[in-house]
C-alpha cells in the first residue's frame, strides 16, 4: 500500500495539492458621486478564473450593494476531488499505472498555484499567514493523535537521536522539515501491521512542499511576471539534474529540493493559467508542445523504472515531465463551470464535501487505510466463515479495504474536520457539502 516518494526512497502517501482552497472575498463597493455608486471592477466573463474582461458599472440612485462573490469554479473543484479519490485507490490497489492515467500530485500542485496567484493580488505577508494558518491546525490535531500512538508502541527517539530529537519533533508543529518517525512500530502480529507510522507519517512529505511553495510564491509570481517561459520551464530544468542521478543530494535535504523541483513547473503553471498565459498560446500549440514533453516523460521513465515499474513516483524527470504536460491539457481546456453539467451534477455534494475537507481527508486516509485492516479481520470471526469462505475473502480483501475505508473518513470528517471550518475563521461545520440547511418549524 505504501508509495516511495518521488525521486527519494523513502516511503509516503502522494496526495492532492491544493489543499487550502480559497474563499472568494466579498468587494464592497465604494461611495460615489451624489445619486450614484462605483462598484469596482468585477469580471463579466471568466476562463478558468481568470478575468476576461473588466469594467467600471454605475448604478444609479441609493447605496450600492456589496459586489456579488466570485462563484468557485467547479471544473477546478472536481479534479480536485478526482486527485483525492485517486489517491486512496492507489495507497489501497497500488497501481502504478494510477500515477500515468491521473498524476495527481502535479494537478493539485498547478490548481493551488492558481489560487496562490489570485490570492497574491492582497499584500503577500497576510496571504502567506493566511495559509498556513489554515494549514497547521488540522495537522496538529494530527500529530497530537499519531506521535503518542508511537511513543506509546514503543518507538524511543531520544535513545535513537538524542536530544536533535526535540528540533526534529518541531516539525510536527510547524512542517517546515520532514517529521521523523519509526520505520516499524508496534509487532506484525499487532493490531496495526508494524509499517503503520511510515503510511500514517507518508503524507507530511506534501505538507512540507505545499509549505515551502506558499512562503516562495511572492518570489515565483515576481519572476514569473518578468521572465515567464524561463520560470515556468526552470524547474524541469532543475529536475533534469537532481532527479536524473546527475547531481545526487543525500537526505532529507535532496528529498526536498528534488520535490520542489519536480513539482515546480506544475505550481508555476498555476500562475500562468491565473494571469491568463493560456490566451496568449494558440491551443494547438500548447497541446502539441505538451504531447510531446509527456512522450518525453514516458521515454525516460521507459529506461528508469523503479521497484513498481511505472510508477512514476519513483522516476522524478518522469513525474516531473509527465505532470507538466498533463496539467498543460487540463488547464487549457479548462471549462470554468460554475455548476457541475449533465450526469455530474449528481455528485455535486461529494465533490463540495471532498473540497471543504481536503486537509482532513489527505491527512488522515493513510492512517485510515491501515485501520480498515483490523475491521476485515472480523470477517474471520463470524460463525462458518472460516474455512469455507476465507478464500474469498482474501482474494476480495483490497475491495473490501475500498468500501470500509469510506465510511472511516467520513466519521474522521465529522470527528477532527470542523477545524479546517475554525482555522478558516468560519463557523465550524460537521457535514459541509453545500446541501441547503432545512428550514426549522
């Protein structure tokens, strides 16, 4: 069930970016001349979110009322929801071909640079602050959950690292570094399978480079305005040197830095699909040019496969490649759907509740996943089960981990979820998937 990290060898959950979503703020108009009102600028047509076309409107007579919230793009908010859904069935079945149909990693990365780029429109340090504060209280009520199970299964730090424990043990607070953990906790004959820390802990790997992107965004979005097609394409650059074998850093610190560089372009290529890069390229170009860096990546992942074969995960210039490209199609034909069309409409409530709660649900599946484990196993226990239908049930064991991993998020959601709604500065919510409150008698 455990995926290596990308380009690293050490073991993580590969999950969605783009986390943090946005809450379109609300633009009060200002006080015009007498009998009139400016509103301020409001977009009359949008492409993925991006402005097409703006204009100054005069209302006349009385107080203006508050501008109209940018509605979310729901086009965005389900590939969202489809990078979340990929990764649970990929950390269950562990297909490698998962990471080449959906790489879910680069299209969660482009998404949150987007919303990164929009939200930078306000002075960085309040956005910065911003996000990591809606970041670090979900990952808290984590970590206070996941660490003392640990220590409490046997895992002794202190005797294994000494007192460089206690800053490592920071990262827990505040991710700025990979969270340490141990590599076998508790017995294989356990409640939990021993390998449970390393599938819960995985996940902080992404925290960590979500983190470094939002702090370096002001950097990114300057140098994209000024130099766009080398910043964009620079990190794949990076990538050829740091995730090929060429330039080998050990560590955690080459686990970062190889990260950042696969994922780079993809977050840079938010930026190009806020600013309205996209218009500028004819669409048969861009598609074109994509293809073939995709090819590229299926090239060389073609020479360097991993242990899993095509998991890209193990093959950074591959991920990196094949990413880019992809999120290149995705975001040129972006549709900017304000409501779910046709036959979608019908999981509009999951799609709602998936993106009000990506943190809950990307923190906690892994740990999740593993939980299912000692549920199935109860199957064993029912009268006439075993031996007679033991065989079926290993053999439909992964499925079962599928359907009974659901359930488990779902009662997470309503458990530790609300604290997206407070680190958000909203009022907490137990089930927030945009079904309308019934009216009381």
């Amino acid at each position: 069930m455990g995926a290596g990290h990308t380009g690293t060898g050490h073991a993580a959950a590969h999950g969605a970016g783009a986390l943090v979503a946005d809450d379109p703020g609300t633009r009060r108009a200002a006080p015009g001349s007498a009998g009139t009102t400016t509103v301020p600028e409001t977009a009359l047509e949008t492409t993925g979110g991006v402005p097409r076309a703006r204009h100054k409107a005069t209302v006349a007579g009385g107080p203006a009322p508050a501008a109209a919230r940018p509605g979310r793009d729901r086009y965005l908010d389900l590939l969202r929801a489809i990078a979340l859904l990929r990764v649970i069935v990929y950390h269950i079945f562990g297909w490698a071909w998962l990471t080449v149909l959906f790489p879910s990693m680069g299209v969660m990365f482009a998404l949150a640079g987007s919303l990164m780029a929009r939200s930078l429109s306000r002075p960085a340090w309040g956005v910065i602050r911003g996000r990591v504060r809606r970041l670090l209280p979900p990952m808290w009520a984590f970590s206070l959950t996941v660490v003392p199970i640990m220590l409490y299964f046997g895992w002794k730090p202190l005797k294994e690292e000494g007192l460089w424990w206690f800053a490592k043990l920071a990262t827990y607070i505040f991710p700025i570094g990979a969270p340490p953990f141990p590599w076998h906790s508790g017995s294989q004959s356990g409640l939990l399978e021993d390998t449970w820390a390393v599938q819960a802990a995985g996940p902080l790997w992404y925290i960590r480079a979500y983190l470094w992107f939002v702090i370096a965004s002001p950097l990114l979005l300057w140098a994209f305005r000024r130099l766009p097609w080398v910043t964009l394409l620079a990190p794949l650059g990076l990538t050829a040197i740091v995730g090929s074998g060429l330039i080998k850093i050990p560590g955690e610190t080459g686990n970062a830095i190889t990260d950042f560089a696969c994922y780079g372009s993809c977050w840079v290529l938010g930026f190009a699909h806020n600013e309205g890069l996209f218009q500028k390229v004819p669409r048969y170009i861009s598609v074109s040019v994509s293809a073939l860096i995709m090819a590229f990546g299926l090239w060389w992942a073609s020479g360097h496969l991993g242990p899993d074969g095509w998991d890209l995960n193990d093959i950074p210039l591959a991920q990196a490649t094949w990413s880019f490209g992809f999120c290149v199609i995705l975001l040129q034909y972006s549709p900017s759907w304000k409501e779910l069309p046709g036959k979608l409409a019908a999981w509009d409530s999951l799609v709602t509740l998936a993106n009000n709660r990506a943190v809950t649900i990307y923190l906690w599946h892994n740990l999740l996943i593993m939980a299912t484990i000692p549920i199935i196993d109860l199957l064993w226990k029912i009268p006439g089960v075993w031996p007679t239908y033991s065989g079926y049930l290993e053999s439909a064991y992964t499925v079962l981990m599928l359907i009974v991993v659901f359930p488990l998020i779902g009662l997470m959601i309503m458990a530790v979820g609300w604290l997206e709604d407070v680190a958000a500065k909203r009022s907490p919510r137990l089930w927030p998937n945009g079904a309308p409150k019934k009216a009381r008698r």
